[in-house]
C-alpha cells in the first residue's frame, strides 16, 4: 500500500465549496450579463502561454511573479499574469478579427506574490477590453461598464480614480524627472496608499532624483478641489508639455462623455497620485476603490496603446479594466450583500420514503426538472428524518415527501423548509406550485 497522503493547500490558493461556489457564480453572472449588455463578446485562452509571450510585457516586478518552467519539450513556459496580454497575442494572431474588438474574459490567473487578505497566488479575473479604437470614448465606455456592473452587484460606496500616463509623462518632463525616470516615478507615486507621503518621497529621492525635484513633483499632485478644480490646476501646471496637455484634454473629453453617461460625480474621482503599476499603460488609466472594508482596488486598467505592436510591430490603440472577483466577493460578504438564501442552486429535494415508492420520486424529480427547476432526488440510505435533516443543512427551500398514500392519490407532500409549512399538492399542479413557492421565498 502507497503512503498516505496528508492532504493540504499549495498557500496562497483555495478550495470553494458549493456555499461559496454558489456567491462566486452569483457575481460572475452578474458582470457577464453586464458585459454582454453593452455589447462585449466572450473570449478564452489558455492558462499556458509561451514565456517570450509574457517576458518583459509588465515590468520587472511582474516577471518576477510569474510562475515559470521549462517543459518536457524543454520550452520555456509560463502561466499567464494577467487576461491582457494574452489579449494581445490574440489579436495579433488572429487580425481578421472585426474591428472594434469588444471581448470580456472571466478566467482565472496566476502570481507568485506574498498571500495576504484579498490577495492569492491563484484568482479570477473579469476583464473587458475595447481594441481598435483610439477614442477616449472607448475608454468612458470601459468606465461606465466598471459602473453598471458594481451596481448590478449593489455597489453604493466606492469610488473609480482616474488619471492619465500622459499627465504623469508631463509631470515628470516639467518637474525635471526627465523622461529616463518616468516609469520610476509612477511606480514611487502608485505606492501611496502603502507607504504614505514620506515613503512617496523617499522613494523619488532614492530613485535618485534631486530634492529640488521631488518637491516639484509632489506640488503638482498636491492639488485640492473638485475634479474640475484640479483638472484646471493640472493643465496651467502642465501648459508647457506638449504630452502632459494631451493627456489634461483627454482627461477633459473623458470626464465629458461620464456625464452623459449620467454616472454619479460622487463615483469619480481625478486623482494625480494614480499610475498604476504596470508598464505598459500609455493614456487614460483606472481603478475602483471602496469606502469599507480596506481592501485595495477591486477594479483597475487603462490605455495599453503599444503592447499589441510588440506582437505586430504595428501600435493597435486598445483600452480596458479588470475586475477582480476575489476581492469583490470579500466585500460583499463583509458588508452582507449576497442575498440571504443564497446557499445552493438546488431549489428541491425529492426525497424517497421507501422502495416501494422509489419509482414515483423519480418521476417527480422527472416532471420538475422538466420544468427548468433545480432538483435534487435524495440517493442515499438516511430514512425521511435525515432526508430532511439534509435538506435543512444545505439550505434547499423546499422538500417533497411521497408516501404510499401520495402516490396512491398521484399527489405529494410539499414541504416549505424557509416558512416551516407543508401541504399536499395534486401531481399535475406540482410544478406550478414549486414556482410560486421559490418566487415568495426569494422575496423574503
């Protein structure tokens, strides 16, 4: 006999029985018909890709938390970091594919980083992309989706920070970074939240840059008011780079088109101290923050103009926005949004009270499930008792019973398992009544 296995989790991934399987399709459900409404169309890769497909399309960091290997074949392989990249190659694999190309992508991905609460080793992503248009429409298109689907999900406090790669691009020729410390400067600045201002600062200083510097850097993110009030201080501080002006008049177009798409001023923010850690992001970018609990951005994205031409040797402008489901299922179940019978997809347990009326359970499974319902016929040794004791235990709302008198009668006992009711039912007005029964219950 082989040696027993002790059974554990590799760290940083997990297990989702069928209570948290059931919230975590809820939300999935959600956002794809959320996308799907505004028009994206679906799209699946693999989980391997080829390591020259990801090597060196994030940044340093991102390379060194992607899972590596070389394969049997003795090819270098990786898991994919992100649904972005893979995005690309498609694209570029596939160029008759229509365009605008609007895709969503809910799979999941892979990063060798520290687990910590809201951040695993292994999650899903739902990505939505637009690739083929350069308009800042397409990425107020982006945005409003981020916005449709955290309030399908019932979504109240949280807020979408927006900012743009090319006001950072200014920011850094103005101040005297200089181009050379562009990217080195966005990654000091999107630290913000972890290490606060004096780690901001040290970080700039260390990258290095002159003190005389940093302190022109932090002025122009040091700007207060509404979004309009600082967009407007942005551009007089920015009116002498060409590149930085571009990005305030997009930054302008942008929060013009989020108007009309009538989206709560209270949901937006222009927030300078944005970047965005990856290197690939050229315009607008993006990100959705909650009031409570601490939990980091459940969304982000933006512009990624030039990483398809990496594959092509040709720029294809293209914007998007991941939503990560991990941490949005964290909220809702800190903040107790799911609804409150949300336990199972099973919507009836059929038991069998004993062999003789085996065959009339089954056909009643039968009918029900004829009918689109979620049945489940009880298959194992437990008498009526603990067929019920199950069902209370799962968190299924509704119980049928039939005896010998019920199958006799062609009726069954209809037990409501939320209301503690029962009532015996004609066969033929069975399933009608199932449905009136889960259409109150989920009013409750």
């Amino acid at each position: 006999m082989s040696k027993r296995v002790k059974p554990r989790l590799y760290k940083g991934t997990r297990d989702f029985l069928p209570e948290q399987m059931v919230k975590r399709q809820f939300v999935i459900e959600k956002i794809r018909r959320t996308f799907e409404c505004f028009g994206f169309e679906p799209l699946e890769t693999p989980s391997l890709e080829l390591w020259e497909t990801l090597a060196g399309k994030y940044g340093e960091e991102a390379d060194r938390l992607t899972y590596r290997f070389v394969d049997r074949g003795g090819r270098e392989v990786g898991l994919r970091y992100d649904l972005t990249v893979p995005l690309s190659r498609v694209v570029a694999l596939y160029p008759q594919i229509p365009k605008p190309f609007k895709r969503y992508q809910i799979q999941p991905v892979w990063r060798a980083d520290k687990p910590q609460k809201g951040r695993f080793r292994e999650f899903y992503q739902c990505d939505v992309d637009i690739v083929g248009s350069p308009s800042v429409l397409a990425d107020a298109e982006i945005i409003a989706v981020l916005y449709a689907s955290l309030s399908a999900l019932g979504f109240q406090k949280y807020r979408i920070r927006i900012n743009s790669r090319k006001i950072l691009a200014g920011i850094a020729q103005v101040s005297g970074a200089g181009r050379e410390n562009e990217l080195a400067m966005c990654r000091a600045i999107d630290k913000l939240d972890k290490i606060g201002l004096e780690g901001v600062r040290r970080e700039l200083q260390e990258i290095p840059l002159e003190a005389k510097v940093v302190e022109a850097i932090l002025a122009i993110l040091d700007v207060t008011g509404n979004n309009e009030q600082r967009l407007e201080a942005v551009a007089k501080a920015l009116k002498n780079s060409e590149i930085g002006s571009q990005g305030v008049n997009e930054m302008r177009d942008l929060f013009t088109y989020l108007q009309t798409y009538e989206i709560p001023e209270q949901h937006l923010q222009f927030d300078l101290y944005l970047s965005r850690g990856l290197d690939y992001y050229t315009g607008p970018i993006f990100e959705t923050v909650v009031d409570e609990p601490k939990i980091g951005s459940i969304t982000g994205g933006g512009r990624y103009d030039n990483l398809i031409g990496l594959f092509t040797g040709q720029p294809q402008p293209a914007t998007g926005s991941s939503i990560g489901l991990e941490r949005i299922v964290t909220v809702m179940e800190e903040l107790g949004m799911f609804p409150p019978n949300l336990k199972t997809p099973v919507q009836v347990l059929v038991t069998v009270f004993d062999a003789d009326t085996l065959h009339y359970s089954i056909q009643i499974a039968n009918l029900l499930r004829r009918q689109g319902l979620h049945v489940d016929l009880y298959t194992g040794k437990s008498g009526l008792r603990g067929q019920i004791g199950l069902a209370n235990d799962k968190g299924i709302p509704l119980v049928i019973i039939a005896g010998p008198d019920e199958m006799k009668a062609r009726a069954a006992n209809l037990k409501n398992m939320i209301e503690g009711t029962q009532e015996t039912v004609p066969q033929e007005q069975l399933s009608e009544r199932v449905k009136v029964l889960l259409q109150a219950i989920q009013k409750v």
